[in-house]
C-alpha cells in the first residue's frame, strides 16, 4: 500500500514537470536558414535553423527563455503536449542549429518547432513556417 501511495506520488510530480506548458517568449520566431522555400536539393542536403527572441540550450536544461529545436519532416502537424514526437520528427536535444538530412527524391516539407527542457512544445509554439523543398 505505502509502495503504491509512493509511486502514485512519483507520478504526477513527473508528469507536472514533463507535461507542463512552458510560456514561450514575446514575438519569438523558428525559421529555416536554409535551404530556402522551394529550392531543389540533392538527396543530401544541409539544413540550417534560424531562431529570434530566445535562445538556445540543450535538453533538460532549465533556463529561461530558451529551447532547443525539433525539426518535422513531412508531417501534417505539430505534435500535442504529452504526446510522442512521431517518426517524423528529429530531435536536436544537443542545442544543435544545422543538421544534414538524406532524404528520398520527390517533394518534401520541413518545418521547424522549439521543444522546452522536457522536450514539450511551448506555449504558444515557437515554430517556423512550413517550407517544400524538392530532392533530386
């Protein structure tokens, strides 16, 4: 009974901290350097991500005001708080800001979005426009 009591406890701490919104700052904005919107690309490419008004830290580091970055690839939208990123998202929890992609040839979309300390999207979400590019 007291293990259950205990464990029960254990939980919702963790899910408080995980699964709470973290506000996202005033006018921050995700955008993708490069490759620009509608650009043909080889089937491996670079990807640079652009971010105003916040910064960049790594995961599971609580500092104010900052994020790290996820990048979708084709995906339809943004995932909800709580949920799995999905297949289609690649997680940059390093603090990166570029990333090389091989992708199949055909149409694609990238679109960026912040994650907190806890991997969760802000709140509103920091996420840049969706972009389509084409691989050769």
């Amino acid at each position: 009974m007291k293990k259950a009591i205990i464990t029960a406890g254990l939980t919702a701490i963790i899910s408080s901290v995980c699964f709470a919104e973290t506000p996202s700052p005033e006018g921050a904005e995700a955008y993708i350097i490069s490759p620009a919107d509608g650009a043909t690309v080889p089937q491996t490419f670079s990807v640079q991500f652009g971010l105003r008004g916040m910064g960049v830290a790594p995961a599971g580091i609580d500092k104010e005001n900052t994020g790290h970055h996820h990048l979708m690839i084709d995906g339809t939208e943004m995932p909800m708080m709580g949920q799995a990123m999905g297949q289609n998202v690649k997680h940059f929890g390093g603090g990166q800001t570029e990333t090389t992609l091989t992708l199949e040839p055909g149409t694609h979309t990238l679109q960026l979005f912040m994650g907190d300390m806890g991997h969760m999207p802000h709140n509103p979400p920091v996420m840049s426009p969706k972009i389509t590019i084409t691989v050769e």
